[in-house]
C-alpha cells in the first residue's frame, strides 16, 4: 500500500520497551529477550543483523549496569524496527553523568573498548539525555538496500 501524497510505501515501526534490573543478570536477560523479539520481528537468530544486535544489546546493557547504575533503579531497552530499512537499539540509564566518547584505550588496558566496538558495528550512534533524568545510548543499523548488514556472508 502507498500513501498518495508521496507515493511511497507506508512504514510500520515496530517497537519493544523492557526495563531490567541494573545487575549482570538483567544485562543478560536484556540480550536474550532482544533475540527472541528480533525473531518474532523475523529476524532470524543467527543471521548477521541478529548477531550484530546481540553484540551491541549486550555492550551497551554491560556499560548501563556498570558505569550507569543506580541503586534501586533500573535501565530500559527499547528497540525499534523499521523493517527493510532500521534497526533501533536504545539502552537508557538513569546516571546523568556523559562519559567521554569512545577513545582508544592502553594496549595493556582490561577495558574501555566496548564504545568502540559499538562504534564499529553500529551505522551510527550517539549519547542522548533522557528526561527527566539520565541518558540513553542508541545504536542503529541501516537494512535496506546497500547497507553493510544486507549483503550475504559467502560461504568458506
């Protein structure tokens, strides 16, 4: 179906809001629960787009569970799908504190390269205040034609 205005497609978003608790459990449960719903939104579990979200859910609930916790509150996932053409992925916290942007760490640094890698496998990304309070970090892959996530893996 097309909107006669401007004889383009009418787009369906899809949207899915979760909060969890701020421990390493919930962090967990956050990812899994974003494949299942990926799945449900047929987007298969392990295919490229699939596996790619898991990496970013899981990076950005890690970092929201570490650096953005508060006790006795928790932090949200929201996902949105704009098929064939967006995935959202959004993980707010409520710590209102930004932290730098991705900068490269020590060679013999344990950690500090989780905003990197989510700078690597995310089309875009930014840090966002949340109102009233805190901020969100969103993730989002571009699926339609020409991105980077549509093209087959060839076989080896």
């Amino acid at each position: 179906m097309t909107s006669p205005a401007t004889h383009e497609p009418d787009v369906t978003v899809r949207v899915f809001t979760q909060r969890f608790s701020s421990t390493p459990r919930g962090a967990r449960l956050a990812r899994r629960l974003a494949l299942h719903q990926l799945d449900r939104w047929r987007i298969p579990y392990g295919s490229e787009t699939s596996d790619t979200a898991a990496l970013l859910v899981a990076e950005l609930a890690a970092n929201a569970v570490t650096h953005g916790r508060v006790p006795g509150r928790d932090f949200e996932l929201t996902l949105a799908h704009t098929p064939g053409r967006l995935l959202r992925i959004d993980v707010s916290d409520t710590r209102g504190e930004r932290r730098p942007a991705a900068v490269a760490p020590g060679l013999l640094d344990e950690g500090g390269r989780g905003l990197l890698l989510v700078g690597a496998l995310a089309s875009r990304w930014a840090v966002l205040d949340r109102v009233p309070v805190g901020k969100t970090v969103r993730a989002e892959l571009d699926l339609g034609p020409g991105s980077r996530r549509t093209a087959p893996v060839p076989d080896v």
